[in-house]
C-alpha cells in the first residue's frame, strides 16, 4: 500500500523552550490516517494536516469503547540521525490488544513504514534536549455509526506526535505509590493485557484518589484476592529482593510491556537473576521490614525507569532506599537511555534509523 502524503501549508512553530516541554501536551504538524472495511481491509493510508475529526454521533467507539493504542518514541543521537525502539514490538502488541477487541489486525512490516515516513516527515519536531523525545500515539477505533452492541465493520488507524520532556514532573527521582486495596483494574479473561482506553478509564478514580492524598500512582493488585502485585498506573514493577529482581509474571492481567521485556533482557545479559514470578505485596513489606528489600522501580515507555520511593499499603508506609535512586535503577536508565539515544552502542539490534 502507498502513503499519500498532503503537507501543511501552515506549519506551527516549533516550542523554544524544550525544557518546559511537559508529556503529551502539543501536536506536530501532521498525522497518519489509514481506514479499514471489511470489503476493502486496510486502506488508503495518508500523511495529511493535524487536524480535528468529524465523526458520526453513534461511532461505536464513542458508546462501547471499541478502541486500542500504542506508545513508542522517536530519538534523535548526537549525530543528529533519528531513531525507534523496538517499534515492531509495538506494532505485535497493537494486534493483541486488536485480537481481544475484536479489532482486524494491521500488517505489522506495513504500520513500522508508516510510523518511519511519519517521523521522517516530522522529524524537526524530534527535540534535541537531554531526555527529550518525539512521543508516537498510534491507535485504532471503532467507526460503525450504529448503536448495536456488535463488533464495528469499520476502523480507523491514525498516528499522532507530540514532542516531549519528562512524564512524571520528579524525572528520575523516586515517586511515591499508593497501595490499591480498593479499586481493581483488571483480572484473567479481562482485557488487562490489551492496551486499550477502557482499562484506563476504570483507572481514574483510584488514580484521582491517590493524587488526593499527595501519591503520584497507584499499584494495582490482583483482582480477585488483592494480594499479588501487578503493576503501577503506566508501568510494569521490579522489586529487588536480596539479589533477586523480581517482577509479575505476565498472566493476562498485565500488561506486557516493552521496557519490562527489555529491562529483562538487559539485566540478563549482564548476568543477573531476573525472575518472572507471582509476589505478594505482604513479601516486599516483609523483605523491607527484614532490611532485603533494596529497590523498586517501575518500567515504561514515557517515564523509561521511574524509581518508586514510598509505598503506602492501608496507611502503612514504607520508605524505600532512603527514598534515593537505587543503583539498579539507576545504571538500568543509563543503559536503556543511552540506547534509546544513541549514545550507547546497541549490540542487542533495538534501534532503528528512520
Ligand atoms: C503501556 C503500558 C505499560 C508500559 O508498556 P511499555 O511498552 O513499556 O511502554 C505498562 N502498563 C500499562 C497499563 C500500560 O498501558
């Protein structure tokens, strides 16, 4: 399939001061829009102005939220080439979640060109500052104008671009996390692992309730006996248990994330016992209380590594490693970062240039 491309005869400004960048909050010049039926499968994929949509009222996705997304990122390496993480990973993944919404699945060689000739159309939106990025929106929803409670025959796939700065405002400072003991977000047979709006929207009561009492996001438990742990709001967890790091398994409550999988890789490589298993939340304040516990951190695309500094678990507070980055965490978003940006030589093949 070719990508049309219709550029802009308005470009906006690009923002001056990077710094005050912020996570998600402006729109580059342009978007990628493909449409699919079921007479025609995906098609006519095109490049055109950002811009608003104009959508029938009774849009399926707007009544029973038919929808999936993705979040990968675009870097730009002191040589000044632009490069992807791993955007195929993304692109598997968008077909899982497809696969639990019902949603047709896009062809994954396809969606990494169109991401590349996306960016490559954008990439002076690619910021330049330290731990900056242009942040990829790919999603897909549902388009039937009719309020039958069915699988939509129609889609939308659009990717969006948004420079950005550092998701949590505490950067790679330890963040503080409430404990979820009432609120569940998801359990087996649900759609836990699909990356779709749904889960999100359960999310916010207990996210606007942890922010309340001064907590940056919540750490969901498992859904039905609210005892083992599954992940923060945005990330996948760690918790380094004496020389042990040991993170959820995936058992289709989480999700399957893209850092985690890759921290994974790394910390192996460099010789260290990762182990994906079932943990309770009483372990790590047992290990704590033992003086085992050396670290927790969270993984995902926007925050990368975001050390965890507190936990609070009904009002029992802990304070992890002195509420410091842990070395673990630390040499992990070095490592990763320095891949992602092209300062350190990716021998595991992740990157790639558009
Ligand atoms: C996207 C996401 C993650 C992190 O996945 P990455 O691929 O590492 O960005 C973790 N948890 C949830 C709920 C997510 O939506």
């Amino acid at each position: 399939m070719n990508i049309t491309v219709q550029k802009t005869n308005s470009p906006k400004a690009k923002p001056e001061n990077e710094e005050g960048l912020g996570f998600g909050k402006i729109f580059t010049d342009h978007m990628f829009i493909m449409d699919y039926s079921v007479e025609k499968g995906w098609y006519d994929a095109r490049i055109v102005p950002y811009g608003p949509l104009e959508l029938d009222p009774s849009v399926s996705v707007l009544h029973y939220g038919q929808a999936v997304f993705e979040g990968l990122k675009a870097y730009r390496t002191p040589q000044g080439d632009i490069q992807l993480f791993r955007p195929e990973k993304n692109m598997e993944r968008i077909n899982l979640s497809n696969e639990r919404l019902c949603i047709p699945p896009v062809d994954v060689d396809f969606c990494v060109k169109a991401i590349k000739t996306f960016v490559d159309i954008e990439r002076d939106w690619v910021p330049h500052s330290e731990g900056t990025s242009l942040y990829l929106r790919p999603f897909i929803f549902a388009t039937d104008p009719f309020l039958g409670v069915h699988p939509s025959y129609t889609y939308k796939f659009i990717i969006i671009a948004s420079p950005s700065g550092q998701y949590y405002p505490e950067g790679i400072n330890p963040v503080k996390i409430w404990v979820e003991s009432k609120y569940v977000r998801a359990v087996r047979g649900g759609t836990g692992f699909s990356k779709t709006g749904g889960n999100y929207a359960a999310s916010l009561k207990a996210q606007k309730e942890a922010e309340e009492v001064s907590y940056t996001q919540v750490l969901w438990l498992d859904g039905v006996e609210r005892k083992y742990i599954e992940e923060v709001g945005t990330m996948n967890v760690f918790f380094v248990i004496d020389d042990e790091i040991i993170t959820p398994a995936l058992q289709g409550s989480i999700l399957p994330g893209i850092t985690r999988m890759s921290v994974i890789e790394l910390l192996r490589s460099q010789g260290k016992k990762v182990t994906e298993r079932a943990i309770t939340v009483e372990e790590v304040y047992l290990a704590h209380e033992q003086g085992k516990l050396s670290e927790v951190f969270g993984t995902g695309t926007a925050a990368v590594i975001s050390p965890v500094g507190e936990l609070n678990w009904n009002g029992k507070k802990i304070i992890i490693n002195g509420n410091q980055t842990g070395p673990i965490a630390k040499q992990t978003y070095h490592y990763l970062t320095g891949i992602q940006n092209g300062k350190i030589e990716d021998k595991f093949n992740w990157t790639q240039k558009v």
